[in-house]
C-alpha cells in the first residue's frame, strides 16, 4: 500500500457508524479532559457542508466536523458575524503523521469560505495543547483565550 493517498471527500449517511467507531476510539485514547464520544445520532445530525472523511482503501481513517453560528458579540468575532467552529478532528493513530489532518482541515475551511464564511474557531481539552496550537496556527488560527487549571 505504500504511496496510496487517502482520499478526503464529504461525509455520506453510510460514514456516521464508521465515524462513531472512530470517535469511540479517540475517547479511549483519552487525550483530552472531559469529552466523551459522539453517538450516531449526533453524527447524523451533522452531515452536509461541514462534514469530511479521510478514506483510505475504503476504509475510514479520520474526519472532520463543525457547525456554522451567528456571533452574538464574542470579542474576536462581530454580532451578527457568521463563524464555523470546528468541533471534532480525528484521525486514527495508525495514520498520523501523513497531513491528513491538516487535508481535512483545509477542506472543511475551503467548504465554509465557499460558502462565505470566513471567519473559524476551534475550542479544545486537549491534554496535548502545545501540539494543537501549532498545528491551528499553521492555518492562521491565533490565540484567543486560555483557561488553565491547579
């Protein structure tokens, strides 16, 4: 299989029971505080513009979701201003490494300024926020806010 890409395309209703295996995975990895699985339902919910996978020999082996809002006056963001939040990314051990985080990534961003959204958050628990602040910035993300605790 060396040299086969994964292929980065939108999610379909037949990914929602893959993607929760996935995202039952990332939980068990428990690399972030407090967060628990998406269910198939949730999933479900959220197919459309803002809903990616990464496919590799048919096989899903990461994704990408968020949710478009309507800014109600957040200090980085004007009232009334569209905005995506980027809720989950997740891509299986196996397959880090290979930028396909990032490919999800870019697509999902493409997908909103298509759509005329411009403007992206990304909330996080991780246990690993060094590794994800890099890795938004690199996509022009800044820091907004932090919450730390003792």
């Amino acid at each position: 299989m060396m040299g086969m890409e994964a292929c980065i395309r939108q999610a379909l209703p037949s990914d929602v029971v893959a993607v929760s295996e996935l995202s039952g995975l990332w939980e068990a990895e428990q690399i972030t505080y407090g967060l628990a699985a998406s269910d198939e339902g949730m999933l479900a919910d959220r197919l459309g513009d803002y809903f990616y996978v990464s496919e590799l020999d048919g096989i899903l082996i990461g994704y990408i979701f968020g949710v478009v809002h309507v800014s109600e006056g957040l200090a980085v963001i004007d009232q009334g201003e569209r905005y995506l939040e980027i809720e989950e990314v997740y891509v299986h051990p196996d397959h880090r490494g290979g930028r396909i985080g990032h490919r999800l990534v870019d697509e999902l961003l493409r997908s909103s300024e298509h759509n005329g959204v411009t403007r992206s958050v990304v909330y996080s628990a991780t246990k690993q926020w060094q590794k994800m602040v890099g890795f938004y910035e690199k996509f022009g993300f800044q820091m907004w806010f932090i919450q730390m605790y003792r």
